[in-house]
C-alpha cells in the first residue's frame, strides 16, 4: 500500500474545521500531521477535531515546515496571508491547496504560481464552487455541445443581510475587499470554467458602502468594518467579443437572497439554481431540468480535497490551477480600480 499523503494545515479557523480537515479526513490515502494558527484557542480546537498531536501543533508555521516531514500544506489564512505561506510550503518542496481567492493582488498571484513551477509542485486554490451538483450538471452541458458559444452570462450573488460577524472578513488589514473577495470569487471562477477561461480586456464597476458601517439589525460590528465595500457591481469584456455582469453583495436592501450564475451560448441558455438547459426542441422553446444526476448529494469541499490528493497522487494536472485563478484576480483587481478611477479599465 502506498504511503500516505502528509498533510500540514496553516489557519484553522472556520473554514478548516467547517470544510478542509473533515475533507482531508474523507481522503483514505492522506493523514493531516500538523497545524499551524497565530490563535491558539482556534489552534487547540483544530487540532482535536483533526486529531492532530499537541506537539504537532504551531503558532509559527515556519517552524512547522521545518520540524515536520509533508507533502501537502493546506494554507486556509485570512486573504492577506494566502501569499508567505504558500511560497514557503513549495520552498519546503511541497503542494499547496490555497483558499479562493488566490490571493490579493494580480502581482502576489503570479509569484505564488512561478515558486510552483520553480518547486515543481502543484499548486490549487479552492473554488469550491466547482465541485458542488449544479455546476456538474451545467459542465455536462457545455461539454456535450448543447449551449453553444457562450457569449453573455450574469452572474449574481447578493445577500440582503449577510454580513460576516465572525473570522477575519470585515478587516481591511486581513481581508483587503469584502464581498467582491469573499462571494464574488465563487462565482467569477464558475462562470469562467463553464466559459471556457476566456481573456479578459476590461471592466466597469461600482463598488458601495451604505449600509454596513452603521449600525443596524445584522450581527457583526460596524466599528470593526474597514472594507471598501458591502456591495459591488460590474461588467467585464473579453476577448472574443464575450462579455459577463456581475452583482454580489453582504448587505443591500432587496427582497431575498439570490445565488445566481445564467449564461446564454448560441445553441442554448444555462442556469443554476436548480440547474437548467433552455434552448429550441421540435420548434419550442424548452426547459431541461434534471431528474437524476450522477453527481447527486456530491460535498463540494470534499470533492475539491479528494481531486487534488487524486492529482498528486496520479501525476495529473492541478484541478484549479494559478493560472486559472490568476485570470479571476485580474477582474477582481479590475472592480477596485474601476471604481477608484470612475471609468472602465483594462486589465
């Protein structure tokens, strides 16, 4: 039997314990050996949960990388720190799994993806998005030809009262943009991967701050909201003449929360939620719903987990590559400097 893929864990807060260790757990041929948190409260629970020795536990995750023999480090730090962890693990000469998004900015982005190729290492961020029922089932259909060229799709992701009350979300020192990072990211990715990672030219957007710094019925503390924005809205021109509408919000006055991506392609139109085909059959114009789907009751984390342990361990390619990644950064980069600018820009 081979070895067992070693996993190190950097950050294990929320989005670790909630999703990364039980989908490392879920993984019969990988073990997590170590964590690593600046927190030591969240570092103890971590470690319980994935039953981690306290001797393996660090608040120094350099010192993790030195002490401990891995394979994989899984970096699930706040946005700004997806970055030094990330070139540290591949200099340690190991594969990264990074929270979406990548990382901050376009130039980080690239960095972490060239140490990747220096280290020889995979490196994948975290779309999990990807993984879930519906966007299999939308991947089926761009697959078997049925929508066409796609050349439109918005995409929409707007809570009407969803500030993040708990972790790192609303610091700008952590953080670095609110929901255009934290919803937006999800659903660009999708777009783009049923899309076919078309090439960017440009964006137009507004991004707003109304309502979250002040106080209110939500939960978390308006004192504590340092990020630019609570809602953002954009449009963004590709290359092959392309073009996507993007709308995500954690806090607008609206009527209901809407999770929404449609995309319109030349032999047919596609949505989520619940997956649907539309497009002309015996001379109507039809919608396809799905009555049983391979992909039925699929966890998306873990799914995302067990492809990139699958890749490793298969020499195959990352399943989210930076460069995939990297051509969402260039629009999320483009949102903030569109609105900071008042015009569209080219990215």
């Amino acid at each position: 039997m081979a070895k067992k893929l070693r996993v190190g864990i950097v950050g294990v807060g929320g989005i670790a314990q909630g999703c990364h260790i039980p989908g490392w757990q879920n993984v019969e041929d990988a073990e997590i050996v170590a964590a690593a948190d600046i927190r030591k409260q969240a570092l103890a629970a971590g470690g319980e949960l994935a039953g981690i020795p306290k001797d393996r536990l660090y608040t120094d995750y350099n010192k993790m990388l030195r002490e401990v023999e891995m394979d994989i480090v899984d970096v699930c730090t706040p946005n700004c720190v997806h970055k030094a962890p990330t070139m540290a693990a591949f200099k340690r000469g190991c594969h990264v799994i990074v929270e979406k998004p990548i990382t901050t900015s376009v130039a980080n982005a690239k960095q972490m993806i060239a140490a990747g190729k220096q280290a020889r290492k995979l490196l994948m961020v975290a779309q999990s998005m990807r993984f879930g029922e519906d966007a299999l089932i939308m991947k089926r259909w761009v697959d078997e030809g049925l929508v066409g060229d796609i050349y439109w799709g918005r995409a929409s992701y707007l809570r009407p009262r969803g500030v993040p009350a708990w972790g790192t979300f609303i610091s700008k020192e952590l953080s670095a943009g609110g929901p255009a990072y934290d919803l937006a990211v999800h659903i660009l990715d999708l777009c783009m991967w049923l899309m076919g990672h078309p090439e960017p030219v440009s964006v137009s957007a507004n991004i707003y701050l109304e309502i979250s710094n002040k106080p209110s019925l939500m939960t978390h503390n308006p004192k504590k909201f340092t990020v630019p924005d609570e809602l953002a809205v954009g449009f963004i021109r590709f290359a092959n003449g392309a073009s996507l509408t993007l709308e995500t919000s954690w806090a607008i006055n609206s009527t209901q929360p809407n999770n929404g991506v449609f995309l319109a392609g030349t032999k047919g139109g596609i949505q989520n939620n619940p997956p649907t085909l539309v497009r002309e059959e015996a001379g109507m114009l039809t919608d396809t719903t799905v009555q049983v789907s391979p992909d039925r009751g699929i966890a998306s984390h873990h799914e995302e987990i067990r492809q990139f342990a699958e890749a490793i361990r298969k020499g195959k390619p990352s399943p989210v590559p930076g460069e995939q990644a990297l051509i969402t950064q260039r629009i999320l980069d483009g949102i903030y400097k569109s609105s900071e600018r008042g015009k569209e820009v080219k990215v």
